[in-house]
C-alpha cells in the first residue's frame, strides 16, 4: 500500500489561533514514520511564525475546503508499519513540536505514596502467593485456546512466506537489474537454438503457476493482516466522516470571520492605519533630520581634530576621535559616504600617540637640561601668570598617555634623566676648570684627568658645586613627578567616582524599570478597556511596542545632543585657546573638560590595579633619580681618587670631605625618600683607606717617639693640661686651637687627671693626643667607628709591647743609649701605663655611643687590652721587687752578728731602701708605694730569715739575739722615717722561727 507521506501539511493554527496554509511546503524527505502525520491543527505554541507569515485574511478570499487537503487517510490508517493502532486518533492534536505536558497534583489531594499501601500489601501478599501458584498450575482455557490459534496460523503463514524466495523480500529488489531480471526470469530456459520446443513450453508455464502460487501466498498474508486489522479500518471511516462534518462547520465559520475581519478592515483600521503611518512618517522624518545634523558634526570632526593638535590639546583630539568612532559604530553604521572616515580616524589616533610620546620626550629633555638655577618648577610652553596653569601642558600630556594606555611613558623619562645628570657633572667640570689658569685644556681634555690635576680646594669646590646641582636637578624631577602623580590619583579618584555613580544608576534604573513595567500594565489594562478588536494580545502587543520606541527615541536624542556637545565644546575650546581669551575662562575650561574626559573615558583608562603601579613606578623613578645622582657623584670621587689623592688628604681635610658627602646623602634622603648606598660605599671604601693611612701615619710617630723616649719625667704643658681637663668634662674631642696670649702658663712637673699627680713621658702625652684625634675621627665619620676602633686597639697594643721591650726587656739601652734602666725609669714606665689604663673605659664609653647594638662585640679588645696593661704594671711592680730581692740576697748573705751596731750591713740595706723610696715616692702615688714597700719587706724578712737559721740565732734573749734586735730596730726606725711609710706594719716578728 502507498502512502502519500510528501503531500503538503494541512493548515496550523496561528496565534491568534486563525488557521493558515504555508506558502512553501518543504522539499519531502524519505524516513521512517514513528506515528501518524498530522491531519488536524495543532495549538499555537509560540515558536512558528506569527500572522505576517500566513495569508492575509483581509486581502484573500480563496475558500479552503476540506479537498484542498492532500493527505491520504485510508493509506495513513492501513500503514502496515504501525505495530499498535491509536484509538484517540482524532480526540488529540499531533504535531512536530508536540509534547506530552504533566499535569500538576492538586493541592487539595493528599500525595499518595507506596507507605499508604503498606498494610494492604502485607495482608494480600500471602492471598497473591497461592493465586499465582493456582495460575502457573492449571492456566485458562481460553488464553490457551488463543495462544494455539494463533500460534497454529503464524506457523502456517510463516511456513507459507517461507516458499516465497528471499530475493522477492530483499528491499533492493528491482527488476530494472539484470541480474535480478536474470534471476527471477532464468532466458536459458527460452532461448534455444532450434526455438519453440515442446519443453520450453512447459518450462513457461511451470515458471508462470510458480510466480502465480508466490503471488496468491503474498495476497493470502495481506488479506489475513487486514482482516487483523478491519475494526481500526471501519473505526477510521466512521470518525473520517465526523470529522468532515466538522470541517464544513469550521469553514463556514472562517466565511463568516473573514467577511467580518474585511468589514472592521474597511471601517475601523484604514483611517487609523493612515494616521499611524503619518506619524511614523514624521518620526522618521525626525530621526533622519537628527542623523543629518549628527553625520554633519561627525564630518567636522577631522579639521576639529587638527585644530586641537596645533594648540596642543591631545586629550580633546583623542576624546573627539573616540566620541566620533563609537557613533560611527553605533548610530552611523553603513553610511557610504563615511566608509573610509573610521580607518582614518584609526590612524589619526595611532598618529597622536607619537605626537604625545615624542613631546613627552622634547617636555622631559627641554624640562632637564635648562638652567639649574631657575626655579625648581615645571617647565612649560607658555607661562601664563596664573598658578594654576603652569602645568596645563604636562598635565595634558600625562592625561592623553594614560587614556591611550602609554603606561611605559616613564621609560623615557628615566634615559632623559641619565642623559641629564651626565651632563650635569660635564658642565661643572667645564665650568670649574674655566676659572682655574693652571689647567689647558687643550692639553688635558679628559675630565676625570682635569680633576685630578686640581688642588683638594678647588675639587672640593666642583664636588659642592655638583653637590648642590644634583640637589637643585633632584627638587625640578621631583616637582614634575609629584605633577604626574597627581594627575594619576585624579584619574583613579575619577575612576572610583564613576564607579560609584554606575552603582547608584543601577539601582535607579532598577526602580525606573518596576516603574515603567507598572505603567505598561497600566496602560494594558486600558487598552484592554478601550479595544474593540478580536484579540487583545494585539492591544498588549502596542502598548509595549509604543513604549519601546518613546524609550529609542530620548537615548538618540540624548546621543546626538551629547555628541554635537562634544564636538561643540571641544571646537570652542581649541578656538578659545588659539585666540589667547581671558586665562581664568581657560583654566575653567580645561578643567571642566577633562572632567568630561575622565567621565566619558572610562572604558579607555587603566584600570586602578595599573594606575597603582604608575604610581609605584613614579615613586621607584625618584628613587632611580636619587640612585643616579649618588652614581655620578660616585664617578667624580674615583677620578679624583685614582691616583691616591684623598688618601694622603690630612684629617680635616677628609673630615670636611665626609662631611659634604653625607650631608648630600641626608639631603638626598630627605628629598626622595631614598636611602642610596653606591655614595656611601665609595666614601666608606675612602674612609677605609684614609683610616689605614691615618693609622699607619701615628703607629709611624708613636713608634718614633718610643724609639727616642729616655724614659724621663717631661714637663707637662698647659695646652695637654687643657686636654685632660675637657676629657673630664665629658668633651673626647680635639678642643680648638687657642691664640697663644701675652702671658702664657708655665708647664707643670704632673698632670693632674682627676686630682690625681701622674709623672709622665712626653710619648704618653702625645699618645693622648693621638687617641683624642681617633675619637675626632670617629665624631667626624661614623661610618668608620669599627675600623677606627680596631685600628686603635692596634695603637694601644703597640705602645705596650715596645714599651715593655723597651723599659722591662731593657730595649732602650741599644735604642736610645741608656746606660741602664733604672728604678725610676721603671716607675715612670708604670705610670704611664697606668694612665693609659684610666683613659681605656673612656674611649671605650665614647666608642660605644658610636657603634649600632649588634656591634658592641668589638669593645671586648679595649677588655684585653686592659687585662695586657694591668699584667705589664703588674710585671714592672714585680722587677722593682726583684731587683731589692737581689740586693737583700746579696748583702744578707755576708750578714754576721757580731758588734758594732748597727751593722755595716743592715746600714747598707736601709741606705738602698732610701734610694728606693727617693726613685719612686715622687712618681708612683702613697698607696702603691706603701704596698710596693711591703712586698720589699717581706722579701727582706724572707732573706734574713733564712740567714739567722743558716747561723743559728734564735730569740732566746742570749747576746747574738740582742744584737740583731739592735738591727730590726735600725732597720725599722730607718724604713719608718721615710715619708708615706710612718705607718706601715713591718712586723718583723716574722724573722725568728716559731718554738715548736
């Protein structure tokens, strides 16, 4: 059976659910059908094509019957294919894009779940088991009756088509093949050689009753299916005739409607229609009058642009540009007369991008090589004398690079600032040897050899003058940066307002629309009053539209207004500016359109994450600058010190050195914020070398003066008086040099430190004055507090070990000529020391208010060097003690007691003791004469101690003991009348040996 499933589809229900025919049916495809095609409409879904796709009810009056419908039912309802026949065939509507929906539950009914079912289910559930049981054993008589017959008739009508060969079955069966023609119709059985025979005529007719039998075995499986299937067939023709029944109504009623709609259309619609069409004519009249004026702004636009460069005003040019191309994308759109305007505008733009970067870089190179005795203020094309336009032009500049995103702009501030500062110390060289005669520079033309052939004052001189030009090229890069800083914190302060003024727009526009959407319901529910059509969707349907075109019509208004004062302001400020009008007017101007520019450039300005980093590269530029100045200075200092000039520099002038360079680096500090290394390191590498100079020089001297030292008391000077007496007030410094007067002080025998005499050597007082100068040093330069500290402990080492080489190890003898080193030498010696000893806690006390907290391991050198000098007083206290030992040995030993008495021996012994005490009352103090006398006495009760038992005297009151008491008693009266020893415990009770 055919089926005619190509044929065109029958009429769809429209929105307004009017029925309506497709123009073009679509070119027909083979596929397997799933169900029945669509013979009746289907609902409007809102996905097809809406009334201007259909035919016009107005203008066509062809009557649609019932035959203009080209679907074949019989064949749609015999389709074999069709496995189960569907009994609500014409109570629903089919369709491509039908869907089953769900129904939504009621509210009203409870939601039933297997939970409910439970108890039924457990009661039945034994019931069900037996029922199933009696089923499987004794099974219904008329499901086995019918499950028979039809089995008996599919195995007979299989058995039946099984005798059909398979090629009648196969689906590319086509008798137009050869083969298959050869197949089914075997020409040998036809074609012999002596023609018709007896046998081939049987043989035609065998194949005729063959091909006759599969033609009755297919015909008897198609008539037992139809006969399977004759209830749907007579059900289909029965609702075949309702239905046309049904399509008779239905056309009679779209007679009745179309004439209808033709009325309303003659007298309701044709004169609004009229008047609608006038006034969209009108509007659009409108809009294209507003598209004229705007395409007539826009091609003012380029000699707009070009007026703006001549005067400089970038970021009015790039606005303008930008303004222009956004209402060539957005409003203008495929004007031909403007095709070419955008490509041109787009090179323009790139064009000022190099204007900007190249007079960026003329502003910075103009701004940085121009007289350093100017004012620090930024340069500018034309001086205005109002204040708040001076920086009009670099702000402009900044402003226009920051929009087009030109973020590495600093770059080539930063090589304009190294060229500068290069310059900078060739022009003070040049400038300095000018006025020096001596130097020909057409012989010495290096500068680093034209300031080395300078004197120390005329280069200190270029180094402050180069001091004080980087301080001045520091102060005009910090004003033009703080310029450009501020101009980015106003982009990013402008950048947050608009942030926050889109915010509450949002929420405004959030209201607006509730607003409006209350309104349009409005004006729905009185069009739905005021309506006298069919359908009141089309009401709906207007009322939005007309709300829709109010709301396009103030955005294009509002756009060209905006863009006509634009271009506008922007014409009327270039004129302004080229005219030369009143500066207040101008700067207010300026003003007000950049604050138009940061509005209307948002979208095209860095983002605040990238303004930021400007601004830390601002900042890291001034440091660069900072790091720079200190580079070139740093230069000047190693061309001077190439040749070892400032090592050989005296200490003033040194200290005045150290003292400019770090005032220029506190200066630099303050400045920029910075604190530079590269000028400090080539002074602190200066300084060391100046150290190790200055340290060699006075080890040198102290060396000298020890190697010519006799080790005599020297006079003291009033001028080293002086100096003791500022080290007590707490001043470790150097005091200044004082006008000698008409009466000058005598010098005195000691210096009084404290209220304390010290005898001492002319070395020790010059030594003072050595270690005074290392503090002053220190004072000068702190920086070198650590060297300056070990270099004189180094100082104080030596003048111990050559003095005990001298003095204690009897040094001077071959040095200076001594004839021997005597008792008051070593007195003096240890005088001496001692005094050094006294001054080491001060030193150490002034050094510790120079060093930083982590290096206060170094002052345990001033703890050794102490420790050293008490061992050496302590050695020389002990040789002063041997040398009486030797000659208490020497005399005791030929001690005999016998008369007269006193003895010639303890006569001589009191007579070294008196010598002793002259050598060293006047220069040890009281109290360590009177120790060092009871060591001597002990010595001496020692010695005759060990003579009186070697002669076996005992005090046992005889004769001999009585003579040496008369000695004791000389020996005590004699040690007792020296000064200081009056009462000094001899006791001399110690000499006898104890009774056991």
């Amino acid at each position: 059976m055919a089926s005619s499933h190509s044929s065109s589809p029958v009429p769809r229900a429209g929105r307004d659910r009017i029925f309506l025919k497709e123009r073009d049916p679509s070119p027909p495809r083979c596929r397997s059908i799933r169900s029945l095609p669509d013979v009746c409409p289907k609902e409007p879904t809102g996905g097809g094509r809406g009334l201007c796709d259909g035919p016009s009810v107005v203008a066509e009056h062809d009557r649609w019957t019932v035959y203009s419908s080209k679907v074949n039912l019989p064949a749609a309802l015999n389709d074999p294919r069709l496995a189960k026949r569907e009994s609500d065939f014409f109570t629903k509507t089919w369709g491509l894009d039908f869907a089953e929906t769900e129904v939504m539950p009621s509210f009203y009914l409870p939601n039933i779940t297997r939970e409910h079912f439970g108890p039924y289910l457990q009661e039945m559930a034994q019931r069900e088991r037996i029922h199933e049981r009696c089923k499987t054993i004794c099974p219904n008589k008329d499901d086995v009756d019918a499950v028979s017959s039809v089995t008996t008739n599919h195995d007979k009508s299989r058995a039946e088509l099984e005798q059909v060969p398979k090629i009648f079955m196969k689906p590319e069966f086509a008798l137009e093949d050869p083969a298959t023609f050869n197949t089914v119709l075997p020409w040998s059985h036809f074609n012999s050689a002596g023609g018709k025979s007896s046998r081939d005529v049987a043989s035609s007719k065998l194949l005729q009753e063959k091909l006759s039998h599969y033609l009755d075995v297919v015909e008897v499986s198609i008539a037992r299916q139809i006969s399977l299937r004759s209830e749907a067939f007579f059900h289909a023709m029965s609702s075949q005739h309702e239905l046309q029944d049904r399509l008779q109504e239905t056309q009679q009623a779209v007679a009745v409607l179309r004439g209808r709609t033709a009325d309303i259309d003659r007298v309701m619609c044709q004169g609004p229609l009229r008047a609608l069409r006038t006034a969209l004519t009108r509007n659009n009249c409108v809009k294209l009058h507003n598209k004229l004026k705007l395409m007539a702004a826009v091609h003012q636009t380029q000699p707009t642009v070009q007026l703006l460069l001549s005067t400089s005003e970038f970021v009015g040019a790039l606005e303008l540009i930008s303004t222009t191309k956004e209402v060539l994308q957005q409003e203008l759109q495929g004007i031909h007369s403007f095709r070419h305007l955008g490509s041109q505008l787009c090179e323009l733009e790139k064009l000022i991008d190099k204007m900007m970067v190249e007079d960026f870089s003329m502003y910075a190179r103009s701004d940085l090589s121009r007289s350093l005795k100017d004012e620090p203020q930024v340069l500018e094309k034309v001086h205005k004398p109002n204040a708040a336009s001076q920086k009009e032009r670099l702000e402009s500049l900044v402003f226009g690079l920051l929009r087009q995103r030109k973020l590495d702009f600093l770059d080539i501030y930063s090589d304009e600032m190294i060229m500068a500062a290069k310059a900078i110390v060739t022009q003070c060289v040049a400038e300095s040897v000018l006025h020096i005669e001596e130097i020909d520079t057409e012989v010495v033309t290096k500068l680093a050899d034209q300031m080395r052939v300078m004197t120390f004052p005329q280069w200190f001189e270029l180094l402050k003058n180069v001091f004080e030009s980087f301080l001045l090229f520091l102060q005009r890069i910090k004003a033009t940066l703080n310029v450009i800083k501020n101009v980015v914190l106003e982009v990013l302060a402008s950048n947050q307002r608009n942030r926050l003024l889109e915010e509450a727009s949002s929420g405004a526009s959030c209201q607006e629309a509730s607003h409006s959407q209350s309104l349009l319901q409005g004006e729905a529910e009185l069009a739905y009053l005021t309506h006298e059509g069919l359908f009141i969707s089309d009401a709906l349907n207007e009322a939005q539209q007309q709300q829709q075109q109010q709301q396009q019509q103030q955005q294009q208004q509002a756009g060209v207004q905006d863009q006509s004062s634009v271009v506008g302001s922007r014409t009327q400020q270039s004129r302004t500016e080229a005219g030369g009008s009143d500066s207040a007017f101008g700067t207010t101007e300026t003003s007000v359109s950049r604050e138009q520019s940061f509005m209307s450039a948002e979208n095209m300005m860095p983002t605040d994450h990238e303004l930021n980093r400007v601004i830390n590269n601002i900042q890291e530029l001034l440091h660069s600058a900072s790091d720079i100045s200190h580079d070139r200075c740093v230069k000047v200092l190693t061309a001077r010190a190439k040749d070892g000039s400032l090592e050989r520099l005296s200490s003033a002038e040194f200290v005045c050195l150290s003292q400019a360079v770090e005032g220029f680096v506190r200066d630099t500090e303050e400045l920029c914020g910075r604190r530079s290394v590269s000028l400090r390191g080539a002074l602190q590498s200066q300084a060391n070398r100046f150290v190790h100079r200055f340290h060699e020089e006075r080890k040198t001297k102290l060396s000298l003066l020890l190697d010519n030292e006799r080790w005599k008391q020297a006079e003291v000077p009033a001028e080293f008086q002086d100096l003791v007496n500022s080290i007590a007030d707490g001043r470790i410094s150097l005091p200044e040099r004082k006008i000698p007067g008409p009466e000058e002080r005598k010098p005195t025998e000691f210096l009084l430190v404290n209220g304390q005499k010290y005898a001492v050597v002319g070395t020790v007082l010059l030594l003072i004055r050595i270690f005074l100068e290392y503090c002053q040093c220190v004072n000068d330069i702190p920086s070198i507090a650590t060297d300056m500290l070990t270099r004189l402990s180094d100082l104080l080492k030596h003048f111990n070990s050559r003095s005990c080489q001298l003095v204690l190890g009897a040094g001077a003898l071959q040095v200076v000529g001594l004839k021997t080193i005597t008792t008051k030498n070593l007195a003096l010696a240890s005088r001496c020391l001692q005094l050094v000893v006294h001054y080491i806690p001060i030193i150490r006390a002034h050094f510790e208010t120079k060093l930083q907290p982590k290096q206060f391991s170094v002052l345990r050198h001033f703890d050794h060097i102490t420790k050293d000098y008490n061992d050496h007083i302590a050695e020389i206290s002990a040789k002063l003690v041997a040398i009486m030992d030797s000659l208490f040995e020497k005399v005791l030993s030929k001690y005999e007691v016998k008369a007269p008495m006193p003895s010639a021996c303890f006569r001589n012994v009191c007579k070294q003791m008196s010598k002793m005490h002259e050598a060293i009352y006047e220069l040890l103090p009281e109290e360590q004469t009177q120790m060092l006398f009871l060591r001597i006495n002990a010595s001496f009760k020692m010695h005759l101690k060990r003579q009186l038992a070697r002669l076996g005297v005992v005090n046992d009151g005889g004769p001999q003991h009585g003579l040496v008491v008369v000695d004791v008693a000389f020996y005590t009266e004699n040690v007792q009348a020296l000064k200081s020893l009056e009462r000094l415990d001899l006791n001399m009770a110690e000499i006898w040996e104890q009774k056991r």
